[in-house]
C-alpha cells in the first residue's frame, strides 16, 4: 500500500450541494482510494467537540473513507477512538512546543494504529 497526500492543492470536495475543505486526506494510490481524513485543530481542549467529530465524519462520509483522525497541537487528556456508524473516529496529537522530529515520531505512532 502506497499512501499519499493528493497535492492539488486542498482537498476540496463538494457533496450534495455541500462544499468541503478538508485538511489532509491519506490514500491508497494503487487503488486510487481515499483511505483516512485527518482535520487539523489549532485549540486546546480536554476532549474533542460533538462540532469536531460531527466534521470530521461528514469529511469521511464525503470522501468514502471509514478513518477519520482529529488532530491537536497538545494531548487530549480525554483521547477520543470511538466509531459513529461505520467510520472510526480517533483524537491524535502533533505538539508543536517542543522537539518537531519526536512529535511527528508520536504522531505517526498514534495515527498508524
């Protein structure tokens, strides 16, 4: 498995009238499919909104992908892993206040399991 981020600039996507711009969408180039979308936050907070996953799902919903990952700038101290219907749901963490090359380590860490 290949994945990739597509770089036509944003991931612009428009579903039902709707029009998304979502932050990053992995995928799986040999089979040309959208495989998680990952949604940036630049807050923190002890838990993901019900706004934040409600996004994050429509995102995945609209990409036809069943991983969706938010993605803070501190640890949650409530991690979120949780399914809403058929796509997973999952609070990862990118600190952006310390060593970069440790946190993307961890973040990959959390992001691939």
């Amino acid at each position: 498995m290949l994945l990739s981020r597509r770089r036509s600039g944003s991931a612009w996507v428009d579903h039902d009238g709707l029009h998304f711009n979502i932050d990053l969408v992995l995928y799986d180039l040999k089979l040309d499919q959208a495989l998680c979308v990952l949604d940036t936050k630049y807050k923190t907070t002890r838990t993901p909104s019900a706004d934040d996953v409600a996004q994050v799902v429509a995102y995945a919903e609209a990409k036809g992908c069943h991983e969706a990952l938010l993605v803070y700038p501190t640890s949650l101290i409530e991690q979120l892993d949780e399914r809403v219907g058929n796509i997973r749901v999952r609070s990862v963490s990118f600190a952006l206040d310390g060593d970069l090359e440790k946190a993307g380590d961890e973040f990959l860490r959390g992001a691939l399991r």
